[in-house]
C-alpha cells in the first residue's frame, strides 16, 4: 500500500498517483479522479497512462456500490459481441 507514488515515463510524462484516506482498514475505492475530474470506469487505458497526469484514489471502508456500474464503466469485451 502506498499514499502517493509517481511514474516517469520516456516520453518525459510523468504520472502522479494517490490514496487518499489509505489504510489496510480502508480496502474499496469509494471514488476516483482523473486530472481532477470524476472518473468511473472500471479501467485505465494505457494511452492515456503515457501521457501523465494526476489519478487520486479516496479510499473506504465500505464499497461504493455506485461507483462503476454503468454499461460505459466496463472494459470492452469481445464476449459482448453477439
């Protein structure tokens, strides 16, 4: 577990990453932001990773059974094609 870490890549983006409220205690995300704006999605793509920025984490210990439910939250999936 970690409060803050930071990733330099070699395009000379670097990405920032927080938890907020982190704890063994506080195991769920409760939500999440992307260069301060809401994220819900279930999934970071890498493309957007590489170019840097900021994810914060604020952590709980409960789930937020709201946060990610929506059909866009979800990775795509091959197995959703019919």
């Amino acid at each position: 577990m970690f409060d803050q870490s930071t990733i330099n890549f070699p395009n000379g983006a670097k990405l920032d990453i927080m938890a907020t409220n982190n704890a063994a205690a506080h195991p769920y995300i409760d939500h999440m932001t992307w260069n301060n704006q809401p994220y819900s999605k279930n999934y970071l793509m890498h493309e957007d990773l590489i170019k840097g920025g900021t994810i914060e984490f604020k952590m709980s210990k409960a789930p937020n059974l709201l946060r990610g439910t929506t059909q866009a939250d979800r990775p795509y999936s091959m197995s959703d094609e019919r």
